[in-house]
C-alpha cells in the first residue's frame, strides 16, 4: 500500500526521476533511467517543489487488494488539488518561468499555496489507479511489464513560421491493450493575434490507425489560443484488443493554423 502511494504521489508531482526507483528490476531492464525520464518530460527546479507541495496534499482510498505470494495487486481512489485552479499563479506551469524567479519571487507563491492549503477550499480532482506490484529482494516494486507492452511514441508536426510553440509534455510510453494510455500537449502562442489551431493525428503505422481507438481529447476542435496564452491540453487512446505486441506505435499531431477570423475581419 505504501508503495503504491508512494509511487502514485511522485508520478503526480511529475517527479519521474524519483518514481523510478519504485519501478521493478524487470521493467528497469527494458528502460534505463535517463530515457525514462527524458520520455516522460517531468518537472525540476522550483516548478518541482511547486508540484511536490501540491502532490503532498493527495489522499487515498484502497478499493481492492489482492496478495498471491511475491505478486499483489491493488486498486486506490485518490484526491488531489487541481493544478488548473492555480495555473495562473504558477504562470501556467511554465517550468522555464517558474525556474527563473529568484528566491525573493518565489516565496509569494509558496505563500499563497500554502494559504490555500490552509483554508482546505482548494478544489480537487478524482481518480482511480490499479497497481500490480512484484517483491524482490524483501521490498514490492511497481510492475509495468514493459517487456510486454507497446511502445508508443509522440511528435508534434507545425509549419516552420509557426508563432505556436508546441511541447509534448510525454514524448514516449509503453501501452498495453487493456488500459487507456495518455499524453498532454502545452501550446504557448508567442504571436501577438489570436490564433486558431486546428489539430489531425497521423498515426502509424497507418494499417493500425483503425485500430487505435482516441477516447478522450481536448482538441477535437478548432483551439483559439490568444496572444501569450498558455495552454496544457491532454488526449487519451485505447487499443484494440487485438493490436499487435510487437509493434511500434509513432502518433504525430499535426497542426494547421491560421489566425483567428475577427482578426482578419478587423485588418480589412
């Protein structure tokens, strides 16, 4: 149980680095640790510290647990603070900001977290994780089974005088057919307009495409992204039952934009 807790707290700080050391022998084999965290793009610096305070605040419900020997599986709901009700506070999780401000500009920030905190009104999302776990060596590690999975791999395609900064916030995952995997996109328009962006997935192998199910997805329409905005975005996606292991999975966004029509309407 602790474990699991452990494990879910940091991956929710982004803090990978340090989930890795609760990850299996067996898995850690498939993936070094500097390619794990380099594909999962996490958090460092004060934008860290920041999301630990946040993450620190989870709670947690066991559901389900079953114990067989060296393996167990358990199932928890956990709460956490929504990080997009203080986004603008954090400056929209812009680590590159985040990590600039001196100690002096960061010290109003913990503040007010903590004030937050606090007065217990900060409003919280709601999820469920099921963990399979393995002991070794007397301590139980998270199971992946990343020898098993699918790796899937994330790009981002835009015009080369693009103003939109695009970053894939989880470049690279292992799936399995039987859990929906995810990754977030954060736009940042640097233009001085609004911009509209209109958002394809170019999957391939494309034979496959039929078979990559997309279950959730903040931008199946147009997104209108006004001058500065920053903007954290997720997708989610389910395989088939019957996709095939031994292939390698490559999902590029492809972006088509254009300014937004009011603009046009007032420069003619």
């Amino acid at each position: 149980m602790e474990v699991a807790r452990s494990y879910l707290r940091v991956t929710l700080a982004r803090n990978y680095r340090e989930a890795y050391r609760f990850i299996s022998a067996a898995d850690r084999r498939v993936t070094n640790q500097e390619d794990y965290v380099q594909a999962q793009g996490g958090f460092s610096g004060f934008a860290l510290q920041l999301a630990k305070m946040l993450a620190a605040q989870v709670e947690f419900r066991l559901v389900e647990q079953e114990t067989k020997g060296h393996r167990a599986r358990l199932t928890l709901d956990y709460k956490v603070p929504a990080a997009d009700e203080v986004s603008a506070l954090l400056y929209n999780w812009d680590q590159d900001k985040l990590n600039a401000l001196s100690r002096a500009e960061q010290q109003p920030i913990i503040g007010a977290l903590e004030k937050m905190r606090k007065a217990g009104n900060m409003i919280n999302i709601e999820g469920r994780e099921t963990f399979n776990l393995v002991k070794e060596d007397g301590r139980w590690k998270v199971f992946l089974d990343w020898a098993s999975g699918i790796k899937v791999s994330f790009n981002a395609a835009l015009p080369s005088d693009s103003l939109v900064e695009v970053e894939v916030l989880k470049r690279e995952l292992i799936a399995s057919v039987d859990e929906p995997f995810q990754t977030n996109l954060k736009f940042r328009n640097r233009g001085r307009h609004e911009i509209v962006a209109r958002i394809d997935h170019l999957i391939e192998p494309r034979e496959f495409a039929g078979r990559v199910a997309m279950i959730a997805c903040g931008f199946l329409r147009p997104l209108t992204l006004y001058p500065g905005e920053v903007r954290e975005v997720s997708s989610a996606y389910l395989l088939d039952p019957g996709f095939p292991k031994d292939t390698t999975l490559s999902i590029t966004f492809v972006f088509n934009l254009a300014s937004a029509p009011w603009v046009d309407s007032v420069g003619k």
